[in-house]
C-alpha cells in the first residue's frame, strides 16, 4: 500500500504529461500538414518523429545533465527549443485554420445578408414613392368626388326667376377624371400590397440566414468580447491563439521534465564506499560528491595491523592524501591526489592505503589496511 501511494503521484504526472503532449503533438502536426499541404503524408512522418525526438531530448538533458558532454548538452538545448517553436508554429497554424474556416462561413453569410438588405432598401425606396403617390391620388379622388357633388349652376329667366341645374358636360369630364384617378388609385395600392409581400419576404429571409448557420453560437462570444472591447475580432482571435501557444508545448515539456523529477525521488539513493561496494543511503548520508567515512570490517581482524600512523583518516597513495576518486571502476582506480602537481591519475587499487581508526578495548589505535 505504501509502494502504491509512493507512485502514484509520479504516474499521475507522466500520464498528465503523456496526454498534454501527445495532444500537442497531434494539433501541431495536423497544423503543419495544412501549411504544407503539397506534401501532407511527408509532413506527418517528419514532424511526428520530431515531436517524439523532442520528448526524449527533455528527457534526456534531464538525466545526464551532469555528465553530458557540454557542446552535446548546448546543442540538445538548442534543438529543442526550436523543436518547441516548430511544434507552437504547427498548432499556432492548425487553429488558424480553424477560425478562418468559421470567418469565410461568416463572410459568406454577411453577403448573403447584404445581398438581401440590398434587395429590402430597393423594395423600401419604391415604396415610399408610391406611398407619396398614393397620398397624392386619394386626394385627387377626394376632390373629383366633391366637384361632382359641387356642379350646380345658378341662373335667372326671363321672368326673374332662380333656377338651380347641374352642367351635364362638367359632370363627365369630371366622371372621367375621377374614372381614371380611381384606377390609378387600385393600381397604386395593388403595387404596395406587392412591395410590402415583397420587403417582409426579405426580412424573413435575413432571419433565416442570420439563425441557421449556426454561426452564432460559435462566434458569439467574440463578437461580444469585439462590441466591448473595442477591439476587432481577429485581433481578439490573435491574441487568444498566442496565448494558448505560448502555455501548451512549454507545458508538456515541463511536465515531461517533472514526471522525470518525480520518478528519480522514489528511487533509492545509491554511492559507493571506498571499497567500489554500491549501497543504498538516504538523503542525510554523504553523496558522491562529498568525502566519505572509511568503514572498517572488524570481522577480517588478521587484516589490520596497529601502526603508529597520525595521518587524518582516509585514502592515501604514495604518502599523498587522495580527496577524490571519479572513477572506481576494475582494479584501476581514477583519484585526484591533496597537493600534487597531477592531482589527477590512475593507481591499482591494491596500492592505495586505506588509514582509519578502530576502538580498541584500552586505547585509540590507528591501523592501516594491509
């Protein structure tokens, strides 16, 4: 159970790094592809082998950081930091694409809309001609209907008297005028009952095309985020998919570099004792890096001899004290020697002296390895 808890977190973080970086590498290959599109299948192969280089590059600076050679550890650094521009270009390139795709469905849609609203103000404009006209012929109607009930003519006979009649030629001129200022007048409204099937026909169709593109729901936030700002929506698009790329690759690096770290903390720690022995410490022992206690096995007592030695506890080679020993590997030994002009050499390990002290029952005593 304990093992379980032990590794849980680090699989945790492989697995997160793992999916980050695998998306990553999906997006930012498919991205390529599309500026690429002359060579689509090369583009995949090439840049699928370069996401997996860049990932073992991350994990592999991170293991052999110390003992890398240096213009291999510069080069390594370097390539993956243009691996990683690469990869954010790719998925800089695939979302894109993405929005131009929806942007040309909205343009397409605007012009439809603008076609429409082109047709709606031509039908609004003859309308309110005819509007006018029809004003203008009620009018005339009306008055050609008062004139006719107005065409009394007044006169006195010879005897004086008033006499009170109706002009039989004014009355049919006026029949005529009014005749034909009624059919221009049901001509007149007939025309603006069309126009105005016309004008809501295309109302209608605005609607219809603003609401079933669906491109409202996915471009409404920007649009929003556009009327408050300001600012254009490409501009807005721009800055997002920057953002995005700036955090996604140098993410799934980092992770990957973490699930490293985690990994390399469960591990015991592991040195070697003066003898080329390894063995297990924990954190508060002495690392390679530090001077090592010198362990003396009390059971091989037929091996050590008292001497009178007031040498500091240790390693020694030809009376000189060895701080070091970077390489322990067979029966030579690589050692850097205290106060030597070639501090650093290759002896047989059966030539160095191991000096320490071991209690005796009365006395201190030094005792040398022989």
């Amino acid at each position: 159970m304990e093992r379980l808890k032990l590794y849980t977190l680090p699989v945790i973080i492989a697995l997160t790094a793992l999916s980050v970086s695998a998306s990553a590498a999906f997006y930012s290959v498919t991205g390529l592809s599309k500026l690429f599109a002359g060579a689509r299948l090369e583009v995949i192969i090439m840049a699928g082998s370069l996401e997996v280089a860049k990932l073992v590059i991350a994990s592999l600076l991170y293991q052999y950081r110390k003992t890398i050679p240096s213009v291999l550890k510069y080069y390594l650094t370097t390539a993956a930091v243009v691996l990683v521009l690469i990869t954010s270009m790719g998925i800089y390139g695939f979302l894109s694409a993405a929005y131009q795709e929806t942007a040309t469905k909205a343009g397409n849609v605007d012009a439809q809309i603008a076609l429409v609203e082109t047709k709606r103000d031509n039908v609004t404009f003859q309308l309110q001609s005819y509007n006018t006209e029809k004003v203008n012929i009620d009018k005339a109607v009306a008055d050609l209907r008062a004139g006719l009930a107005n065409n009394i003519i007044q006169y006195k006979d010879k005897d004086g008297n008033l006499i009170t009649t109706t002009s039989s030629a004014t009355r049919r001129a006026l029949e005529n005028q009014l005749d034909q200022a009624i059919e221009r007048q049901n001509s007149i409204n007939t025309k603006v009952d069309g126009l105005n099937e016309q004008l809501f026909a295309y109302e209608t169709e605005i609607v219809e095309v603003s609401t079933s593109s669906g491109l409202a729901s996915e471009l409404g936030p920007l649009k929003y985020l556009a009327g408050i700002t300001g600012v254009s929506m490409d501009k807005i698009v721009n800055i997002l998919l920057l953002i995005i790329v700036f955090v996604f690759d140098p993410l799934a690096i980092s992770l990957v570099i973490a699930a490293n770290f985690a990994f390399a903390q469960i591990k015991p720690k592991v040195v070697e004792n003066i003898y080329g022995e390894r063995e297990a410490v924990s954190d508060k022992l002495p690392t390679e890096h530090q001077e090592e206690p010198v362990k003396v096995n009390t059971e091989q007592q037929e091996d050590w001899v008292v001497v009178d030695d007031e040498r500091e506890p240790g390693m020694y080679y030809q009376g000189k004290r060895i701080t070091k020993t970077p390489d322990r590997t067979g029966q030579k030994w690589t050692v850097e020697l205290e106060d030597a002009e070639n501090k650093r050499v290759k002896v047989w390990k059966d030539d160095i002296e191991f000096v320490s002290y071991r209690k005796d029952k009365d006395d201190d005593q030094t005792i040398r390895y022989m």
